[in-house]
C-alpha cells in the first residue's frame, strides 16, 4: 500500500496561461516540485471561474468581484480611456489595499471546500491579496508548512506612497510571525526582509527567477554585427545614453561596416536619431521560445536597467540572456546583483547606465569578441545552476529537511 501523498496548496494570481514573469515562476513551482509525494492544487486569479489541470496538478481559477477592480492600461489606449482607468484605480485604491477585490475571498471559499488538509501552503506576492489568504489558512490549518514567496520588495518597494508603505509594513509584520519561510528572488532583497522581521523564528531562501528551457547553445559567426534587447522601456529605463555612446563609436568610425539593432517586444517610446534608423528593427511580441531563439544568435545582448535605491534587483530576461551563452553588454547598476551575475557566470561585460565611455567599452569588447579578437569562457556549471528545476530542488530539499 502507497503512503498518502502530502498536500502543496500553491496561491498565486497570475498562472497559467497568463504571460508573465510572476506566472512563469509559478508554473516551473508546479512542473518541477515532487509530485511523487505531493498532491498539487493551484488557486489563481481569472475573469471567471473554471477548474483546469496544469502539469499534474489541479489548478482553481477564481474570478474577483465583477466591478470593483483595478483595470489595467494597455498601450495604444485612447487617452481618454486611460484616464478613465486610472481614475477607476485611484478611487479603488483609497478603499482597499488589494489588488483583486473579493477575490481571496473567494479563494479561502474554494480551499476550505476542497482541502480537507495542506501539508506545504505557497503564498505568492504580488498581490497582497495572496498572503492575506496565507495569514488565514496558516491560523485554520495551523500544522502547515507555509512559504511566504516574496518575490520582490513589499513595503521596502521605491515607488510606493506612504499609505500602501504602513499597510504592507502591517501585513510583514504578520507573515514574519506566521510564516515557516520567506522566498525572494535575491539576497539583499531576503537581507531587507529579515531586517524588518527582526525577531521571527521563520527562515530566509533565495530561489532565483531563472531560465526554463533546455536551449543548448551555438557558436554563430554573424555577417551582420547584432545588437539584441529584448522587453520594454519605461521611467528611467531607456536608451538614450546607449545611443549617444554608439553615436561616439560611428563618428570614431568604430562600427563594423554592417550591423543592426533587434529590439523585441519593444514599444517605441525614446529617441532614435535619424542616422540610426536605417540599423534598427522592431520585432512584435513573440513567444518566449522565439525570443531564445534571437538570442542565441546575438553578437550583443543589450541588457539596460538604470540604478535605484533599492538593490537586489534582477532584470526579467537575465537569465535567459545567460542561458544562451552569448555575449552580454550589461548597462546597470555595477554594484548590484545583475552585474555581479553576469561577471561570475563570465559572460559578458557590465558598463555604468550613466556612463558613456563605459558603454562605448562595452561594445569595443563585443565587437572584439565578434571578430574572434576576443573570448569569453562562460561558467557552465553556474549558468546551468539557474535553470528554473535546479532552483525549484533547491527549494523541495530545503522544506523536506523541515516538514
């Protein structure tokens, strides 16, 4: 006779089919966790509410309140429209702190139907709304094991005002006595919270975003000199200081008689000047796999994120930019977690966001590289390590040494 499976209750807004980093993670939690010892159920958000199964595991899909929502904008919005929504938001906003209204409401309805018991609970942030389902089912099912997933900064996020500040400072102080385990995508990320819970019996686990696929890569020698960015530019991430070093290599007559400029799923919001326009091409939204595929035939991965406050901060596509094996040009923050991944998984070069000479440097070194001038030795066995199943193990060893 088999012994009976424990019980991984996963809740999770986004999952899915829903294309988005918070949902990846989540799906590499399902697909990678133990199922032979585990039963797995998933309760995520959707506009109605419908029972599906995703790699083994049944998956509730619970719907919020039908009109009081946060509506989110889209670009090529009318502008009336968008100020329609971001009124909607404000007013929304000032009554409640969640993101999905009546939803974990809902959520805690379906559990308790159909989880007679939850051995590990997975609570995972954003929203709010998850962890205040946690704060609920870690006081009804009190033996559970309950993983507290960040994700990124709560209270300690830069662009919150203060009353969202005081009421996420309220909901970690809650979790930090409540929770078994708090996850984060990063260690000064992790360091912030434990800095806020001070005195909490529960413990701190990096488990990284990662990559999730099994691209195996290709030594390319491209006629063309590529550039490749892939994502969207906004606030203080744009381009603009890039281009004024590329325009410092062209008048030094720097640039390789033919190269081009791939930007993927990029919206055009910055300036491009005019000699520049004949090089650049703009790629629609693809899926994932097509944009591994772009990559894997760079001669330079544009990597663009500018410095904050807050460190610890891992751009969406590092890690399937490391994954492919190809050079990166990493335009960040050098004193933060993004530039200190690409230098030990040696595969590439880190320039100052602000700083023209660095980038200038930067794609000297690639084209270099390009021309065989130049090699990079790339650390296999670390870049391997953050493929999404190694990071989800690292997870599944961690809580069996504490059920």
């Amino acid at each position: 006779m088999q012994p009976t499976k424990k019980s991984l209750v996963i809740v999770c807004a986004q999952f899915y089919p829903v294309k988005h980093i918070a949902a990846f993670r989540m799906n590499a939690l399902v697909k990678y966790w133990d199922h032979q010892n585990f039963d797995i159920s998933v309760y995520c958000y959707g506009d109605e509410e419908i029972q599906i199964e995703y790699e083994g595991a049944k998956v509730f899909v619970l719907s919020g309140s039908a009109w009081i929502k946060l509506r989110q904008q889209q670009p090529g919005m009318p502008t009336w429209k968008h100020k329609l929504y971001s009124l909607n938001n404000r007013i929304i906003r000032y009554f409640s702190k969640n993101d999905y209204p009546g939803w974990s409401k809902n959520v805690l309805r379906s559990i308790k139907q159909n989880q007679a018991k939850i051995d590990v609970l997975f609570t995972s942030f954003s929203p709010v709304d998850a962890h205040i389902v946690g704060l609920e089912l870690k006081r009804h099912f009190t033996s559970c094991y309950w993983i507290a997933d960040m994700r990124d900064e709560m209270s300690m996020n830069q662009m919150l005002n203060e009353g969202d500040r005081l009421y996420y400072r309220k909901i970690e102080g809650e979790i930090g006595l409540s929770a078994d385990l708090v996850t984060a995508v990063s260690k000064p990320i992790l360091d912030g919270f434990q800095a806020i819970f001070k005195s909490t019996t529960c413990q701190f686990l990096e488990i990284r975003n990662g990559f999730d696929h099994d691209f195996h890569p290709v030594k390319v020698q491209n006629e063309w000199f590529t550039f490749v960015y892939a994502g969207t530019f906004y606030g203080k991430r744009k381009p603009d200081v890039f281009f004024k070093a590329l325009s410092e290599l062209k008048n030094n007559n720097e640039l390789p008689n033919h190269w081009k400029i791939q930007f993927i799923g990029t919206h055009r919001n910055f300036s491009i000047s005019q000699e520049f326009l004949p090089h650049v091409e703009f790629i629609p939204q693809i899926s994932n796999e097509e944009v591994v595929g772009y990559l894997s035939v760079s001669d330079c991965q544009l990597l663009i994120h500018p410095p904050s406050a807050a460190k610890g901060i891992f751009t969406g596509k590092i890690f399937d930019y490391l994954s492919v094996e190809r050079p990166i040009l990493g335009i960040v923050d050098p004193n933060d977690v993004a530039s200190e991944l690409i230098k030990s998984c040696e595969a590439g070069f880190i320039a100052d966001f602000n700083s023209v000479q660095e980038i200038s440097t930067g794609i000297r070194k690639c084209i270099q590289v390009w021309k065989g001038e130049e090699s990079l030795s790339y650390n296999h066995a670390e870049i391997q390590s953050l493929h999404r199943k190694h990071q989800v193990q690292k997870l599944v060893t961690f809580v069996r040494g504490n059920l």
